[in-house]
C-alpha cells in the first residue's frame, strides 16, 4: 500500500518584493525519502525549502506539506513538525550547547532527558559546556542537527549543510541522514551539486528559473 506524499506543490509561485522567487514548481515528495535539490545561484533551491517550512508565503499555486494546506492552514503548526537548518545557526552565542538545546526543548516541550544523548550522537557530548560563540562552523551545523533530532522533526530541510565540511564532517552527515530516513522522516538537502554517495538512495532534483527542470 502506498503511502499519501509528505509534500504536494502545484504550479506553486512565491514572491519576494515583487520578485519571482519561485514560478511553478510541480512537486511530491514521499514519507521516509532522502532528495537532494540542486541548481545555481538563484535557482530557488532555498526559496524552495523555506516555502516548504512554512517561512515563504505562496502566492499562488497550491502546496500541502505534512498534511497543513500552505495557502490557508496553520503554518505554526507546520513550523512545529519542521526542521530547519540554515547556513547561520539560531541558537545564542552566549549560551553553551547544553544550555542552547534545554532552552529549545523547553519552548518546544521536547524532553531534556533525551539531550545528553543527542549531544553523545552528534559528537558533540565533550563540547556540552562550551558556548555557541566558541564553536567551529562544523560544529555549530552538529549543534543544528542535534536539535532536530532532540525535537523529532518529520521533515528535515537543510540548506547547503556540506558547505566548508571536510570529508569526515561529510561523512557523519550522510551517516545520520541515511539512520534519520530510515527511521521515518524525509530529508531535503540544498546543494550547488548533486551529492554522489553510493551508501544512500537519493532522488536528486534540479532548479533552474524557479522551476524544477529536472528529477
């Protein structure tokens, strides 16, 4: 039996100051899949993932994203199912790793109980007492991910996470997409070019224009 698409677009348009960010993207994406999107600068690859978290209006077109209708649903809701990690992390620079992902849990109610082992798997278990602020980039993506985990998220969208990554910090990510998409949730990576790894089933889309041109 076939499951319903976590994601539905038709013709979907988004605009930004009048200007076409994305203009008719026709897309499904299934329950426990790993896609790549790809495409140049301008493309709408991150237009892309933040209409698809809730954080880019559509303007016309229709979209449905984790059963929450983007046009006329409530996209807190949406939000709260979603997972974003962004070139810039959210968290206080002030705050240590620890302290950042309690604070999380607690606004979110995710429990705290599950945050040592969160650190413990993204390797950051050593570093639960450093603040933000003294992280590297590497790590403070770790920190991203450890909150998407701590909080469940059921779709993952991660905007251009390989960026300044060397091969081992590469090779952690595909580890836990590959264990996360096993476990349930779908994975939507942002990149430049598509990812050639034989260990994990990708389905890769190319924007170009605002549209897809190829999948």
């Amino acid at each position: 039996m076939m499951s319903d698409p976590l994601v539905r677009l038709y013709g979907a348009v988004a605009f930004a100051n009048g200007f076409p960010l994305l203009s008719g993207v026709d897309l499904e994406l299934s329950p426990r899949s790993l896609i790549v999107v790809t495409g140049a600068n301008g493309a709408g690859k991150t237009s892309l993932l933040r209409l698809l978290g809730g954080l880019l209006a559509l303007s016309s077109g229709e979209g449905m994203v984790c059963g929450v209708d983007l046009a006329a649903g409530d996209l807190r809701q949406l939000r709260r199912r979603v997972g974003w990690l962004g070139h810039e992390g959210s968290f206080y620079a002030d705050l240590s790793v620890k302290e950042n992902l309690r604070f999380c849990a607690v606004a979110l109610a995710r429990p705290v109980t599950e945050i040592d082992a969160v650190l413990e798997r993204v390797g950051l278990a050593a570093r639960a007492d450093t603040t933000t602020k003294q992280l590297s980039a590497g790590q403070r993506r770790r920190l991203g991910l450890a909150w998407l985990l701590l909080r469940r998220a059921e779709l993952w969208l991660l905007d251009e996470p390989y960026a300044s990554l060397d091969d081992q910090g590469r090779t952690f990510f595909d580890d836990l997409l590959g264990e996360v998409t096993n476990a349930g949730a779908t994975v939507v990576v942002s990149a430049h070019d598509p990812l050639r790894n034989a260990r994990l089933e990708l389905r890769t889309i190319h924007l170009a224009g605002g549209r897809v041109k190829e999948d």
